[in-house]
C-alpha cells in the first residue's frame, strides 16, 4: 500500500505549481502586451484600405454591397479596412487627404462622385492609390472603373428578340449620357437576332421616377410590346409588378429580380460589385493594377447574366452561351 504523502507536502506541491502555471501565463502575457506595445501605428507588410461612401452602410444596395465585398475581401488578403460612410460632397476632398496623410496604400471611392476630388489630392500624395467609379483619373496613382455595358446591353438584346411574339420589345431607361451605350447595345442584339423586331425606347428623368416609369410600362404594353427590359434599379420593381399584371415577360437588372415575378422575368443582367472589388484588390495587392479608365464587364465577370426562367428554352439559352463567348474580348483576365 502507497505511503500517504503528508498534507503540508502535497499542499506545497500544488502552490508551487500554480506558481509555476501562473509565471508562464504571465510571461506569455507580457511577451504578448510587449509586442502590441512596441507595434508601430501600422505593419509595415499589411495594405491599409480606406473605403469611402457617400451614403449609408446599411441601404441594401449599392454602399452596403461595397460594405459586404471589402469585409469578404479583409479575410481572404488580410488588408486593414477602415470605412466612412455619409460622406458629403464637401467632405470628401478633406477626408481623402487624411486617410492618404496617414499613410493608407488604397483609398476607395464608391461612386462617381469622389473622381474630381481624388484628382484634387492625389498628386499630392504620391504613395497612395486613389480609386473611384465612372469618372476621370489624369494622375498615375488614379483609376477610375467604368462598367463596359454595351456588350451587355447586346447579349440582353438578343435575349428579348428571341422570347418575343409580337415582334416588339421595349427599354426603359433613365435618361443620362451614362446610359446610352447600353440601350446602343441592346439595339445591337436586337436586330441581330431579329431584324424584324421594334424596338420602342422610353425615358425617364431619373432614377426614382416611379410615376414615369409605370406611365412608360403601361404605355409600352398598349403599343404591343411583349418583353421589357428595365434598367431603373429603383423603379425595377413597380416596372415588373405592372408588366406581369399584363402577362408581358421583362428583363432584370443589377440584382436577380426573377423572386418578384418567377412567371415572367426570363433573367437578370447582373452587375457584380463583389467581383468588381475582387479585381481591384488582386491587382493592386500584385502590383498591377492600372492608372487610368478600367473597363470591367463580361469578360471579367462584373457583368453577367443571372439563371434564366424556367420559360426560356434550351436552345434560347444555347444561343446566348455561344453569343457570350462571341462577346467576350479577347484580352486577358481583367482587361484594362
């Protein structure tokens, strides 16, 4: 039978290592706190990103589909991610020059809006990348992404020529410059499917001209159009909801908005801000992402078709399979 060990013993045992357990957590601790202590403001091997926005983080949209992509994007390369957002015309020349003062790689503009003011800064701030969207971008360390929607526009084109009966088919769109070389390509597709077919164009005003665009719906499908394609965003909704009351077939836009009518929204033309982002990222983290206007569309997959509708036939999809390949340049992954 074992010796019982005396209690004064087996009690030093167990101070002595508690003692020696809570000395190695200790010194773990202040290796640990040492290291952030003596950390400069920032690691000289990690990309510091700023991302600018001219509205809120959370609007379900375009500023919250920026959000979403750049936090994916963190954990994938590993970057430092630093968001403002509600960001006032007036604001965002003096927040580009603090973030590029601070010595941040990457600042990010989304939208068209923070062009001018990037140009304003950037040749002040040499080391720091300045990106925004459809605008101007003089300076080498500028870029400036614009979406190559003609390509687009055709493939959708070709689309709507082959799902309709009536032999017409309408675009509404918002009446800027910026849209024009979209309704060009759709025209394209349309009379290369279909030379026979109509094609009735209406306008709106802008973006949030709901009225319009349900007087331009109604007035389409009296006129005998039968496949619509609408292009407003904000006023995609009201513009599939009366076409489907009507049984006439549309054509989505940014998003897939087959979920508002299964029935009659045969696919979407999709713009994706993630791969967008995707892009940029990859190519400034490899060091060639280019100054100057970026083109970003089909061949790198910022636009792309949605899945179709159950409506659309085998040998409708095949055709546009075999026309997307047509479509896409041949350049290299991301074009420039």
């Amino acid at each position: 039978m074992p010796k019982l060990l005396p209690f004064p013993v087996l009690f030093t045992g167990l101070v002595v290592g508690l003692l020696l357990l809570i000395t190695s957590q200790f010194i773990t601790s202040m290796k640990h706190l040492d290291k952030v202590m003596n950390k400069s403001s920032h690691s000289s091997d990690k990309v510091r990103v700023a991302l600018l926005l001219e509205g809120p983080t959370y609007d379900q949209g375009w500023n919250s589909s920026a959000l979403e992509s750049m936090t994916e994007l963190q954990k994938r390369f590993n970057f430092s991610l630093e968001i403002a957002n509600n960001i006032k015309p007036e604001q965002i020349k003096k927040v580009a020059e603090k973030y590029a003062a601070n010595d941040y790689d990457l600042i990010l503009g989304h939208g068209l809006i923070f062009s001018d003011p990037f140009t304003d800064v950037a040749l002040r701030y040499p080391k720091s990348h300045f990106v925004s969207f459809n605008g101007e971008a003089p300076h080498p360390n500028q870029t400036t992404i614009r979406y190559d929607m003609k390509p687009a526009g055709k493939l959708v084109g070709i689309l709507a020529a082959k799902m309709t009966k009536s032999d017409k088919v309408g675009y509404i769109m918002v009446d800027k410059p910026t849209e024009l070389t979209q309704v060009e390509g759709f025209i394209e597709g349309v009379k290369k499917a279909s030379p026979k077919t109509t094609i009735i164009v209406g306008k709106v005003p802008d973006f949030n001209d709901i009225e319009g665009a349900i007087r331009t719906t109604r007035d389409m499908i009296s006129q005998g159009v039968d496949v619509i394609y609408t292009t407003g965003d904000s006023f995609n909704l009201e513009v599939i909801t009366e076409a489907q009351r009507a049984g006439v077939f549309t054509i989505g836009y940014i998003a897939d908005q087959r979920y508002i009518a299964p029935e009659y929204v045969l696919a979407s033309m999709m713009q994706d801000v993630r791969q967008c982002y995707r892009i940029i990222m990859e190519q400034f983290i490899q060091g060639n992402l280019p100054n100057g206007k970026v083109m970003y569309g089909l061949a790198e997959g910022v636009n792309h078709l949605s899945q179709f509708g159950h409506m659309v036939p085998a040998d409708v999809r095949e055709d546009l399979e075999r026309e997307l390949q047509n479509l896409i340049p041949s350049r290299g992954s991301y074009g420039g």
